[in-house]
C-alpha cells in the first residue's frame, strides 16, 4: 500500500489551508494562495518610479495597497518571517526580468538600528535583500551603518520622517567609482533612501539606484508624465518613468 501526504500550506493573507496546487508560493509551512496573490497590486515589468534627492529612480514589485500591506504588517510586526521569505520569492522572480539593474556592482540593504534587531531578531530588509540579489546577479554588502536610533518612521508625518532620518546612517568603506543599488522594504517619501545614499556618496559612491519590495503611492505625485506601461488602475495616480526612455 502507498501512503500519500497531500501536503497543505496556511496563507498568508486568508489565513485558510490551501493545498500545494492552490498555492501560487509556498516556504515550509506557509503559502500565498493564488487568490490572494492575485489581489497583490504588481508594478509592471522594469518600471522605475522618480526617487528622493541624490537617487536616481526607485524600482519596486508591488504597489503598497491593501493585500500587500496586510501581510506586510504581520511580518514586520508580529515578526513572521516565513512571510519574509515568501515575499522575498514574488521579489526575486519580478527583479529576475531586470537584468538591466545587474550593472550595479552591489546591494546595500538598510540597515535596523542594534536595539530593532534585538527586538525583532531579523532585518526584513536583509531577507529581501539576498532575494533580489539572486534575481539579478549582484552581490549584497552590508556598507550602511545606523549612527543612531531613530523613532519608527512608520508612526511619522512626512515632515517628522525627513528630520528624523536626517544624518541617520554612515558609511566608513571606500566606494569610490561604485555602483550601488539600496535595497529597502517600503518606498514612502524617499527621506530614508536618500539618506543613506548620502553616506555612500561621502564614501565616493558615484551612482545610486533604489529596489523595494513595495511603493506606495503618493498625492503629490500626481500631474507628472504617465509611463509607457502600467496597471490600469494606477494609470490616473501614478508617476513612473522608464529607465532608457
Ligand atoms: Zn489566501
């Protein structure tokens, strides 16, 4: 007799039981299901978005609205990696069609201040981070560091956001002549990633791009050229521009 375990995945965003057919990404036991990774708001292939300050553009495979955000929160918050790896797999097969990001010659991850990772035990944005450098072939170096602990930006006005990050990070490698592409989770107002590409800039850095998993759209982003390729229900909101064109 042959026994067979039908193997079955808890969602992350229904939280129902799904069988491994239904799941559209599976890491040990947890899952996305189809239905629900079909309701994640993607970014259209290779679009870039405008950045903040000394970045050039901002890439990100996911629009932060409703689905993303819920299991977004659960993994930063209640500290549940595993959905960490899952969105890191939805990242690594977006970022695997934009070989064009594979000129930078390496990924700075955003640091956590020491007292969030003792808290947390894990920084989201390293996972993303070693995803997104399978998907295009960049090494990922740990160059950024936290001069000091700021309030999470997450309970901040954009005003408060901007000071608060304000010399944050520091860099204490030579980059001269580098390339390097800051890998971060969300892409709100920019003031982070602008920031920290200040610090590779005084370390010699000569170009900065942006990767996130997830951008969130912005009012004053409105009345600024429509891209060439977008979901239509951003079509009317959002600003992305393309790289070469
Ligand atoms: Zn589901």
């Amino acid at each position: 007799m042959r026994i067979v375990f039908n193997r079955s995945y808890l969602c992350c965003g229904c939280k129902r039981r799904v069988a491994s057919a239904d799941a559209a990404i599976a890491y040990r036991g947890c899952c996305i299901c189809s239905d629900c990774y079909g309701r994640l708001d993607r970014v259209s292939p290779k679009s870039t978005f405008e950045a903040k300050g000394i970045v050039e553009f901002v890439s990100a495979a996911f629009y932060y609205t409703e689905m993303y955000r819920s299991i977004f929160l659960e993994y930063k918050f209640w500290d549940m990696e595993m959905y960490g790896h899952i969105i890191g797999i939805a990242l690594r097969e977006y970022f695997s069609s934009f070989s064009e990001l594979g000129v930078y010659d390496f990924i700075a991850p955003v640091p956590l201040s020491s007292r969030r990772m003792k808290q947390r035990g894990f920084n989201q944005t390293d996972i993303f981070a070693q995803y997104i450098s399978q998907a295009i072939d960049v090494p990922v170096r740990h160059c950024i560091k936290r001069v000091r602990d700021e309030m999470a930006q997450s309970t901040l006005s954009a005003v408060e956001r901007a000071v608060n990050v304000r010399k944050a990070f520091s860099c204490s490698e030579d980059l001269s002549g580098m390339k390097i592409l800051i890998v971060d989770d969300v892409f709100t107002t920019g003031n982070t990633m602008n920031e920290c590409a200040k610090a590779l800039c005084q370390a010699g850095a000569e170009k900065i791009g942006g990767a996130v998993a997830a951008y969130v759209y912005r009012k004053q982003n409105l009345n600024i050229p429509l891209p060439r390729v977008m979901s239509e229900k951003y079509r009317k909101h959002t600003v992305i521009y393309h790289k070469g064109t």
